[in-house]
C-alpha cells in the first residue's frame, strides 16, 4: 500500500472531532495521534506520539499481555474485531481505572493496519488510596469492576451477590453514578427492614384514607427515585406476596398506589442485591422463578474481603480517611500484619468498624496492635477457623455462616458489641442468630 493512499490524516482529522478521549495505535503498539480531548484528561510531562501505548500507560517494557494482562489491541488482532477491557493506567492524578473500546481500520487490502482507542476514566473507582467510591487492585476487585463498567451505561437490571458487609450498596451507588442516570436520585431500600404490611405503601406509595393512619397521600420510592436509581438491597427478604407486584413493575414499567386505581408509570433503573441464595430459594419456592430472571438479568459478584485480601492496605489507609476526618492517623507495620492475616468475617464494614474502635482506643499518631479489637490481635487457631474458600468452592454461603457460628460462640457481651464486632446493625444480627438457630 503506498504512502499516498493511507487515511492516516483523514484518521487524526476524526478523532479530533470526537469528545471523548481517543488514541490512534499501529499495530506495533506505537500511538501515531491523541486527540485534544486525549490530551486535555491525559495531560502528560512529554508529547505521547511515538511512544508505545503500554509505556505510556502501564510504565511496562512489553506489551500488557506479555505483562500478565489483557492487552486490547493484541486480542483485537487476532478476533479481528471491537474489543473492550477495562485497565489500571498511570496518569499526572495517579492510578486510574480507564475503559479501553478498542476497534480495528482495515487498509485498502483489507488488513488490519491501525487501532482507535476510546479510552474513558472509571471516576467511581481508584487503584490506589482514595476517600471515596471503591478503592482496589486485587484481580476480584477488578474483575467485578469490568462487569460494573458494562452493565452501567445501559438500562439494565443488575444483581449484587454477595455476603453481608462487602458493600454491595457502594457498588449499587458506583453502577448510578456510571450510568446515564447519574444526574437523577439513587434510593436505597432495605427490604429486610420492612414489614409485610408496610412493603407496599413504602414501595408504591398510598392514598389518603387507603387504610388505617394513612391520614394522607404519599408518593412511594419508585417516585421518588423516578429518573434515577432504586436500589433494593436484601431483595430475597421480600414477601412472596410482595413479590407479584415488584415483578409486575419490572415487565410493565407500571404500579399504582395503594389505594389507587390510577396507573403509574415508573421511570426507574433496577438494582438490587442479596446475600441469600436465590437460586436455592427459587427451587425451594420461597422466591419466585420468573422475579428471579427478571432481577438477574445482570449478575455481578462482589467478592469478600477474604477474596482481596491484598486490597487490605489500601482499604485501610481510605477507610481511616473516612471515619477519623480530624487526625492524620498511621498503622505500624506489625498492626497492619495482624489486619491482614484476619480473615474478617464481616468483611469491608467489620474492617471499617475495627479501624474506627483502634483510632478511639490511640492518642498517638500510628495505631498499634494493642490498640486493635482482641479478636484480631489474638486470633482462633486455624484448626478453629472456617475452612479456606479453595477448601469450600462454591459453598461461600456456608464459609460465612461457620464464620458467624465461631464469632458467636467466642463473643461474651451484649448483642449490641457483637453486631458492632461483626459490622452488622443489630437487625442483621438478629436475623442471622435466627438463620443459625443459636
């Protein structure tokens, strides 16, 4: 192919016409263009043309595959295709999780010649320290931050799975603030706090005279989240009676007020999450199967912090930023150790709960193991302590109950400190002290 006929002019004449940031790649992994838009949210020390895009990215010396990564332009070769990842980039700002939409030009003998890079920054997400949103490196972490990244722009309904205490409603907030909805209201419910006979008006909302001390009219959380997100955390809690009528808004995108004849619409997004398994409630009939497939259109994992233990570091210097705003507080090597080695049970929100009892229990400026909960410092043996997840594939569900079982059975006080030692309002500890039957 001659040098006259190639539209690499015509190609950085494009991209400097589109708004988000892009890049033009051969296929040697040498960026040819950066757009202005590249250029204004990648601001960098020395022009990037010339350079290879994974040492300007990753600071690596080989391609991201030969790093142990998924490289985008390399999968692009060979599925001859668009292809998206989402990648840990170094930027003037520090570590930023960026989605890569990777598509391939084609010359004038039908060959694979150049690669067009979008490339947009994750705000809801960082890789290193950061005092809000999700924070995390582990490939668990980042795993569930690339279905995050695909789910988000659509209008599809998601599912969090996933134990007690993960932070399945930062999650949820993170899908929100991702998606074209942003600008609208994010409404969390928790189901299991509602009582049956309250389900319907707080969900739906009510007439004035509908029943009882309905004295006057009120919209319900579907109107109130109405160009926004409704988040319906522990949704296996639900009624079955309650059930029919969260299904019939899912298929019809209709409810009415309890009370009402009127037909609402709602303008709404779904997501909702659960530490049950609802597979298993689906067969044992106490959820209903056709709910089921309508919130699971879009399942997403958020993975214990057992399972990203290697995040524990960086969780707790975000975490400390968070619960003690007036300090600038430190952990000594040998106090991070013993978080690190704790397997937490009550995952992030036990973590969280942990941090904020040792920086009351120091007046210094680092905190030391005497100053963390005795359960850590002098943790159960390991032939007392839950059976490894790799011992227990699949069966997380049971881990998590055995886990609260020890925790139980070794805690001498009120149930107030034992749900404050677990991470857990004392609501969910109830709950689970009558799932276990202790």
């Amino acid at each position: 192919m001659s040098a006259d006929n190639r539209p690499l002019p015509d190609l950085v004449s494009f991209l400097e016409t589109l708004p988000e940031p892009h890049i033009l790649c051969d296929r040697q992994y040498r960026i040819l263009a950066a757009n202005a838009a590249y250029r204004r949210t990648f601001p960098a020390s020395r022009n990037v043309v010339g350079r290879a895009c994974y040492e300007v990215s990753h600071h690596y010396s080989v391609p991201c595959d030969q790093a142990g990564e998924s490289c985008p332009l390399a999968r692009g070769l060979h599925s001859g295709q668009r292809e998206r990842v989402l990648h840990l980039h170094h930027t003037p700002r520090g570590e930023e999780y960026v989605n890569i939409e990777l598509s391939p030009i084609r010359d004038g003998g039908g060959e694979i010649g150049w690669f067009i890079e979008k490339m947009e920054p994750m705000t809801v997400a960082r890789g290193a320290t950061d005092h809000h949103g999700l924070v995390g490196r582990a490939p668990a972490f980042q795993a569930m931050l690339a279905l995050i990244a695909r789910v988000a722009p659509s209008e599809a309904s998601a599912l969090l799975q996933g134990e007690s205490g993960t932070g399945k409603e930062l999650v949820a907030n993170a899908i929100h603030e991702a998606s074209l909805r942003a600008q609208g209201p994010f409404v969390a419910v928790d189901c299991s706090g509602l009582a049956e006979t309250l389900f319907e008006s707080e969900v739906f909302g009510h007439e004035r005279g509908a029943f009882t001390g309905a004295t006057s009219r009120k919209p319900g959380l579907v109107e109130a989240a109405s160009g926004g997100t409704l988040f319906l955390d522990e949704v296996g809690d639900i009624p079955l009676g309650m059930q029919v009528k969260l299904l019939r808004l899912l298929e019809t995108g209709t409810y009415r007020r309890v009370g009402s004849t009127e037909l609402r619409r709602a303008d709404i997004r779904l997501v909702s999450a659960t530490h049950r398994p609802l597979r298993d409630m689906v067969a044992q009939g106490s959820f209903r199967q056709d709910l089921y497939f309508r919130l699971n259109t879009f399942p997403i994992t958020v993975p214990a912090l057992r399972e990203r233990a290697a995040d524990i570091p960086l969780l707790v210097e975000s975490l400390l930023g968070r619960v003690v705003r007036k300090r600038s507080l430190a952990v000594s090597p040998e106090a991070m150790r013993r978080l690190a080695a704790y397997p937490f049970p009550g995952n992030v929100r036990e973590l969280r709960n942990v941090l904020e009892r040792a920086s009351l229990m120091c007046d210094g400026e680092t905190i030391l193991p005497e100053h963390l909960a005795e359960d850590i410092v002098h943790p159960l043996p390991p032939d007392a302590r839950p059976s490894a997840p790799a011992e227990r594939a699949g069966d997380w569900q049971a881990l998590e109950r055995e886990a609260f079982q020890h925790a139980v059975a070794g805690h001498r006080g009120s149930r107030r400190e034992l749900a404050r030692k677990l991470g857990i309002s004392e609501r969910t500890l109830y709950r689970k002290l009558r799932e276990c039957g202790c």
